[in-house]
C-alpha cells in the first residue's frame, strides 16, 4: 500500500515532539480519547497539550470558536490533532476549520480514498485515489456582500501564487508515493480566467514532470467518473470547492466516509483530522466509529517522521477490520464477527499492534519514508505585466420603468461625461442591451460597462463618472475595473460587447 502523506520537512524525532490536540464536539471527546489511548501504545514519549476551541470557544464570545490562549500553544507546537468540531447555526459564527487553514497557511489538504473491500462494502474494490485540494482561497474565502434587494454575491479569488504551490504540491506528492497520474480538474469551460489560471498554470507545471502522466478534466465529468470509474485516477489535484465536494465524493465510493483521514499541510505547520463532521445525535453513547482520526494520527506520525510508529497502527487497523472486528456503522452479518463500541474498538486496534493483515495489502512506510521536496513551493518571482485601464463595469440597484434595459440605457448616456461610452448592459452575466432578448428575466442588479472611447480610461475619470452618475439618481453599488494586461483583457468580454 502505498504511504499516504504529503511530501514532508525532515522532522525531529517523534519521541521529542508535542503536539497539540483539540478534542472536539459531538462524537469529538469520545473517538479522540480512543486514538490517544493508541497511540500512547506506540509513541508513549509523544507530549499533548490539549487545546480548546469548539463550542466551548464559541460560548465564551469568540465567534471563531478558537480561544486567544490557543493560537499562542499553535505559535509554540504547530502540529494540530483535531476531532471534529460544531460550528453554531446563525450568522456571524464563523468555520473553525476554514479559520485555521487560512490562519495558518495550510494550503494543501490530502485525502486518501481507499477501499477495503470485502471488509467493507465498496462500490469499486481496489480504489486508491488520493485528492489534494487547495485550501485558502476560491470561494472559501467568505467573502459575501447582499448588494440590493434580491442579489447576493460571492466572489471566487484564485491567485497564480496559490495555484503554484498546490499544484507542484501534488507532483511532488505523486513522485514521493511512487503514483503514476496526476489529474487537474476545473471548470474552465465556463470560469475562463479563475479556473483557467488553475489548468493553465498545472499544464506548465506538468511539463517539469515527464515522468509522471498528467491530465485535465472538466469537473462535472471528473466528479461523475470518480463515482463510477475511480481506478482511472491516482492523484487527482482541484481548487478548494471542488475538492471538497470530491473528496467527500470519493470517500463514499470507497466504502464510508466515516473512514476518511484528511492532512492539512503548510510551510510551517499541519492540521490532522477525519473528515466526517461531530455526529451530536450519537455522542457519548460509545457507538462513534474512530477510524477516520485515527488514519489521521497515522499521517501526522508520517509527518513527524515516526514510520514505524504510523506503519504498526495501520496495520493493526487493517488486521482488526480483516478480523470482523467492526464499529455498528460498519457492522454487517456477512464479513464483521463482533460489533464493538469506541472504546473497544480502541482495545481491539492495540491488541493487533505487531500484527498484518493477511488479505488487504499490508503497509511498510519504513521501505518508503517521506521524502524531502526536491523542489521550492513558491516559484520564482515573475515579471509583472504592463497594466492599462480602458473602463469601468459599474453595477446599479435600479427597479425602474419595469426594468426595461432600453430605459436604462437611455439614463446612463445621459448622465456620461464626454470621452466615455456604454458598451454593454447585463443582468446576471446575460446581455440586455443593446440587442437583448425579450424574454431575458432581469433582477434588479444591473452590470453597466463603460468604456473610454479612445481605448484608454485616467483614474481620476472613475471617480468622476461615479459622482455624475449620483447627480442622476444612479448611485453605484460596486464597480469593477477594466484592465488590459500585456495588451490582453483582464476581464471577461460580454456576448456581443
């Protein structure tokens, strides 16, 4: 079996570590105390030092749900095991995970999907995908505007730097763990410039590695033939939504999402935990499968570059599945023998430790450590780009004359200075005007594209079109500016513009 860790940092010695551990909510204290209770069998000299966050962060009144006192333990131990965590319903809360990963910088999430056919029910026996999602930036960076009465926005930021570094991350991923493939998937079908930065910037990096087969696939398409055909993927490397609509995707596939661990990767720390969320409805009645944290455990022991420790728990896990000895949501008269609670699935795990699986393939991470990165995450500095403006997309809250376009139209021209023009009108990303179809439905938020009529816009002209557009009853509620970059928009152009 192949490791299943991200290229890592040479670490210290995992007897002279401490990491810190966050035990969570729901089901968190529960399957976290089983974990411990493990690895305190095979690295007995590991030091925790609990951290709080969760919901008892969230009822002291801090709405992140992580404690000041703890960002100082992460400063000093940057090694987080977190159980799961219940953010509080309402606005204002805000993800703690979301918090940490950006806070932090861990930019790389690995997901390893594998089944464990017959042990436990899979679509697809054999499946061994692995997902590296980008982790800080697209539309996960929550940031959300109501700009009149019926229109939300979120905006979708992706950066080249961002990009680089998750996407080299996955080659190196794939060299380290002896993977044969890497697969980019995006929607730069229809999101040409975000997530065509995305598979433009993976082609160029592919290129560094003949060695390894590298393709692209639409999303749609990828996440359908995941669910039906994951054995022809190996590393498969997607921006942040997607990989983790995908991920959870691909865990199901492979027999439970319950199974699931998930590394959270930076520069100077890292964050383990199960993918599966704090299951309140079950919590304390010792029914709470720990597996997911703990396949977490064993990526952080990677991490740390304690393989032995990692290579005797993973197959003291694979052995105890082999031997039926399963968790309720796994249990099934066919293949489990005895259906164990947390705490002795726990038991059963240490039990097995000096043991492998006989059937499942047995994993020996001491033959194949984690290997150091051949190669800087952050690319060379490159050479900006000339920038020229040439307009200015002003956006309007107007539920006027019926929201009819034309009359729309007519206000705009009468209010624009001499040397700028309308080029275009659209509602919700559709042209309006001029040629708009009748039976376009409109909101009442409206993009107005002005552009200047000899090709290049001052800056000091935006300002002006805003407070003229002001005298005329036509307050903007956003604007965007309209680049050429080396000559090339740096917008989308409008059908028909």
């Amino acid at each position: 079996m192949n490791a299943q860790l991200s290229p890592a940092r040479t670490a210290t010695d995992a007897a002279t570590r401490t990491i810190a551990v966050a035990h969570g909510d729901g089901i968190g204290p529960e399957i976290m105390d089983a974990v411990l209770h493990v690895l305190r069998h095979v690295a007995p000299n590991l030091q925790l030092q609990p951290v709080t966050m969760g919901e008892a962060a969230y009822r002291s009144g801090h709405m992140n749900g992580i404690l000041p006192q703890t960002w100082d333990i992460l400063a000093e131990h940057p090694v987080l095991l977190k159980s799961p965590m219940t953010t509080p319903q309402g606005g204002g809360y805000k993800s703690i995970n979301v918090t940490l990963r950006k806070t932090l910088g861990l930019f790389a999430n690995v997901r390893p999907c594998v089944a464990y056919h017959p042990y436990v029910d899979s679509l697809h026996p054999g499946m061994d995908v692995v997902i590296v999602r980008e982790n800080e930036e697209d539309t996960y960076g929550g940031i959300e505007h109501r700009q009149t009465d019926e229109v939300v926005q979120c905006l979708k930021l992706i950066t080249r730097p961002g990009c680089e570094r998750i996407v080299r991350y996955a080659f190196e991923y794939a060299l380290a763990h002896r993977r044969r493939k890497v697969t980019c998937m995006s929607k730069d079908n229809i999101m040409k410039m975000t997530d065509g930065l995305f598979h433009r910037v993976f082609d160029e990096i592919a290129a560094e590695y003949p060695q390894l087969e590298a393709e692209h696939r639409i999303i749609d398409i990828g996440a359908a033939r995941m669910a039906a055909r994951p054995r022809e993927f190996d590393v498969v490397v997607t921006p942040n939504l997607y990989g983790d609509i995908l991920s959870d995707i691909a865990a199901e596939v492979a027999g439970s999402i319950g199974l699931a661990p998930s590394a959270n990767i930076g520069l100077h720390g890292a964050m383990f935990e199960a993918v599966h969320g704090s299951a309140p409805d079950i919590a304390g009645k010792n029914i709470a499968n720990p597996s997911g944290l703990l396949l977490a455990s064993v990526q952080m022991l990677l991490h740390l570059g304690d393989t032995a420790a990692a290579t005797a728990i993973h197959n003291a896990w694979l052995r105890t599945l082999e031997d039926g000895l399963h968790t309720r949501d796994l249990f099934n008269e066919r293949t489990s023998r005895r259906c164990l609670g947390t705490r002795e699935f726990a038991h059963a795990v240490i039990e097995r430790l000096g043991q492998a699986p006989q059937h499942l393939p047995a994993a020996d991470y001491r033959q194949a450590p984690p290997a150091a990165l051949r190669q800087p995450l952050d690319a060379a500095p490159r050479k900006r780009q000339e920038k020229q403006l040439e307009g200015v997309d002003v956006f309007l809250d107007w539920d006027e004359a019926g929201r009819a376009p034309d009359a729309l139209a007519a206000r705009l021209q009468a209010a624009l200075p001499d040397g700028l023009r309308l080029a275009v009108i659209t509602n919700r990303g559709v042209k309006v005007w001029p040629d708009g179809h009748p039976d376009t439905f409109c909101t009442d938020h409206w993009r107005c594209r002005i552009k200047a009529v000899d090709g290049q816009l001052a800056p000091r002209q935006v300002p002006e079109l805003l407070l003229r557009l002001v005298e005329h009853g036509l307050p903007a509620i956003k604007t965007e500016n309209l680049y050429r970059f080396d000559g090339q928009p740096g917008y989308s152009v409008a059908q028909g513009e």
